[in-house]
C-alpha cells in the first residue's frame, strides 16, 4: 500500500511538475500536429465544421500525451522526493 502520509512540499512539487509537463506537451503536440498535417489543430473539435477523424485524432492524441507526460513528470518528482528523505540524516527529522 503506498505511503498515504505525504508532505506539503512533496505534493506541491508533484503538482507543479504535472502542470510544467502538461503545458510542454500540448506545445509540442500543437507544433507536431502543425508540421505533420499543415495546417493548425482543431480549437473545438465538438464543431460540426471540423471532420470526425480530425477531431477524434486530436483528442485522442492530446488526452494520451498530455496524461502520459502528467503521469511520467508526477513519478519523477514523487521519486526524487522519496529519494531525497532517505538521503537525510537522522537528526534532522527531528529538529522540524
């Protein structure tokens, strides 16, 4: 069972990173998309205007990349977190 008991600047630090990794990676995709089909990414893929292959591959590929980098950016800094409490002394645990 994972540890339920996480600090405040660990969660910050996590939720910073997600937030970092999404941004980056909606950017990449937009540009991606641009250089690949011509032309810009649907801004509301819900429009009849739009085709359904375009709208449902922009979807598609915005929500798997998007909760891709999320997930991998979240496990990084929860990791490096993890790994910086085992790295601290003894004593200074204590002294919070």
């Amino acid at each position: 069972m994972a540890d339920s008991k996480v600090d405040l600047g660990t969660r910050v630090t996590t939720a910073l990173a997600a937030m970092a990794a999404a941004f980056v990676a909606r950017k990449v995709i937009t540009f991606a998309w641009t250089k690949v089909t011509g032309k810009e990414p649907p801004t509301h893929p819900e429009d009849p205007q739009v085709a359904l292959a375009e709208a449902l591959g922009w979807a598609m590929l915005t929500g798997v990349a998007v909760e891709a980098a999320r997930l991998l950016a979240t496990r990084a800094a929860a990791g490096r977190a993890k790994h910086s409490e085992a790295r601290e002394p003894a004593g200074a645990a204590a002294g919070r």
